[in-house]
C-alpha cells in the first residue's frame, strides 16, 4: 500500500474516530437486517480524486453489479465487466458509527467504509477510499465510489 493512501486511510479512521462522540448518526439509524436481500447496481462509478472531470461508470459501460446481503453481515458481491470478466468477492459487513465497514475476506484487515443512505428500495454506498486505474497504463490512482442498488423483489 502506498504513503498516500495510507495516508488516507489514516484520515478516514480519525474521522470515524470522531464521529464517535457525535450524536447525529449519517445512516439514519439502519441495521444490517434492514440492507439484508439481494440488490442489482443501476450505478457503479469511480470518480477520480485528482481530476473530478474524470469518471468510470460500470453500469455505462455494459457491466453490472449484484449484491447478496445476509441479514449477519455476510455479504456476496458478483462484479461483471463490459469485457465479460467476472469478480465474485465475499465478505463481512458491520454498521459502526453510521458507517458501513466492508471487509472483503480474501483480504483480511482491509476494511473500506462507506457512507450509506437507504431510501425506499434504493441503497446508495459511497467511499473515497477506492482506487482505479483511468488512463489504462496498469496504475491505479485514489477514486471516489458510488454504488446505487436497487432491492430486487421476490
């Protein structure tokens, strides 16, 4: 991992940290029971810290996401590029803070958070800890992530 999103990471945790003593919760009060279901990605889109003009949208692009969300945290998220190549991550999630820590269990101790709003069926997730690689030449740079899920309904 590099000094700078170390860096980041650094950040993110102080804020979390003190979040903690406020009393305005920015996950208006949701429990992983009330994200629990299955959920297809209308949006999927990295935004370039360095260079907001700069943007990926997977969904765009002819790719797609799904989400599984078990109402213990468990979580299975399948990842389809325009290209066709397929990205199964699980993991864990928890609610701390309102925040939604999401630990991918291939890589254990890399926790991602992420601001969450649930509205009706549609969950919004955004980070700025993401990293993506938008010029092609095989180097990520820091991004912005923004996932917009819609529940599916049985």
């Amino acid at each position: 991992m590099g000094a700078a999103r170390a860096f980041v990471r650094l950040l993110i945790s102080i804020a979390i940290l003190a979040g903690c003593s406020s009393t305005s919760d920015p996950s208006g009060g949701l429990t992983i029971g009330d994200l629990a279901g299955d959920w297809n990605a209308s949006e999927f889109r990295f935004t370039s810290v360095e260079n907001p003009s700069e943007s990926a949208e997977l969904i765009e692009e002819g790719g797609s996401a799904a989400f599984t969300i078990s109402s213990d945290g468990a979580y299975t998220m399948v990842v389809t590029t325009p290209e066709a190549s397929v990205d199964t991550t699980q993991g864990f999630m928890v609610l701390e803070q309102g925040f939604l820590l999401v630990t991918n269990t291939a890589a254990p101790g890399s926790t991602t958070a992420f601001l969450v709003n649930l509205a009706g069926t549609t969950l919004t997730m955004t980070t700025d800890e993401a990293d993506f690689d938008f010029d092609g030449d095989g180097t990520e740079e820091p991004a912005r992530l923004r996932i917009v899920l819609a529940r599916i309904e049985e």
